[in-house]
C-alpha cells in the first residue's frame, strides 16, 4: 500500500506474477459516500498481453 496526498494506492501481484493496482482517490462520488475508485490489471499469458482498467466506486467499512 501507498499513500499520497491524491490517492490511496494498494499493489498486488497475482499467481502467475501479473500486477494488479486499485486507486481509491479522496473524493465522494456525487450525492453518496461512496469513495472513487480505479482497478487496473496488466496481465501477460501465453505470450500475449492484456490490460484492462475499471471504474467505480468503494465504502468505508468503519
């Protein structure tokens, strides 16, 4: 995990090594209090590779 003025950022890597990131930045999504949040994957298999990024949201669990 590290941690910025802009964004909470936590790095895992898969099984087979591949890095995995999630980004929770320090803004509500409008109206709730829903934290914004990016999952990227960077993913190289069988010789190819594959990137994917997602949008969405994340709460606070206490």
């Amino acid at each position: 995990m590290f941690t910025g003025a802009t964004a909470l950022t936590f790095l895992e890597l898969s099984q087979t090594g591949n890095p995995l990131v999630t980004v929770v930045f320090p803004q509500f999504r409008a109206g709730t209090r829903k934290l914004l949040a990016v999952d990227s994957e960077h993913i190289y298999a069988m010789g190819g590779t594959t990137v994917g990024q997602y949008y969405g949201t994340c709460t606070i669990l206490e």
